[in-house]
C-alpha cells in the first residue's frame, strides 16, 4: 500500500506539473480541447492519489474499519507530497487520533512522526503533533528529547513542538 500511495502521488505531482506549465504557455487559450484533456488527467490522477476521493473513506475510518485505518496510516507513511495532499494528510491525521489503534499502528506512527521530525515540516506537521498522543510512549518520548540535542536547529525545533503538543495549556 506505501509503493502504491508514492506511485499514485508522483503521477499526481507529475499531472499538476503538467497543467502549470501548459497554463504558462497559455495552451487554454490556443488548445482549449488539449488543456482540458490535461485537467481531466490531472482530476483522475488526484481522485487515485487521495484517499478521501472515495466518499465514504472518512466515515469509515471514523468507524474504526481495519481497511481504511491500514490505508490512512500507508498515506502518511508514503508521505506523497502533490497537490491537496497536505489537507489529506491533515483530514486523516486528524481521524485517526480519535480511532482505536493496535499496537502495530501506533509503532508504525510513531515513526511516521520521527521521520516528520528529522526531515521537514509543512502545513499539516500541528496535526502530526496533536497525532502523536495517539501513539504516545516512553520510546518516542525519549527518541524527541535526543533529538532537543541535535546538531541540527530544525531537528530541535520540531521535536519541541511534537513535545509540547503532548502537554497543551
């Protein structure tokens, strides 16, 4: 499922890059038929790449269905990064704190916020944080006060703020 969300998110990326730049060459205006064929693509592709394309994903997960706890935790995992796909990556984080997870999930999101925490931060990294309580143990909390000494500022600034969100005022 992670090969299967990279895959789906390259095209999408690879679709919307597509688009921008038949855009900065005004093809809408000399090919209308062409650019349209490209926005058709672009919108398949997303609808394949986006876990929320099918209508009843979010309710699912919220039902705590196996499937699309297996699919939520594989997107963040893959980590795509194209079009819309923060505000997925937001809406799904943002279920599945509220879901029951096995053990295996909550050691596989631990390490979906390790890696966010090593490499980068975007939009929806508040949500990993807030996300992190659902995996919470001494393990992650240890591995984030080892990263509050590392070389790196960035590495230190997100592991206080994975922190922080575990303690709210």
């Amino acid at each position: 499922m992670i090969n299967e969300s990279q895959k789906r998110g390259e095209e999408a990326r690879r679709a919307k890059e597509a688009v921008e730049a038949a855009w900065s060459a005004k093809l809408r205006d000399h090919e209308p038929a062409q650019y349209q064929d490209l926005l058709n693509i672009l919108w398949g592709a997303q609808s394949r790449a986006l876990p929320s394309c099918d209508p009843d994903f979010l309710t699912r997960l919220n039902d705590d269905q196996p499937l699309e706890i297996e699919l939520a935790i594989a997107f963040l995992e893959a980590d795509p990064w194209f079009f819309r796909s923060g505000y997925e990556k937001q809406a799904i984080t943002h279920r599945l704190k509220r879901v029951r997870l096995d053990p295996s999930h909550q050691d596989r999101l631990r390490t979906v916020i390790l890696r966010l925490v090593d490499t980068h931060d975007r939009r929806e990294f508040r949500h990993y944080a807030r996300l992190a309580r659902a995996g919470w143990s001494a393990d992650l909390e240890a591995a984030l006060h080892n990263r509050l000494s590392s070389l790196d500022a960035n590495i230190r600034r997100r592991a206080g703020w994975i922190l922080a969100a575990q303690h709210p005022v």
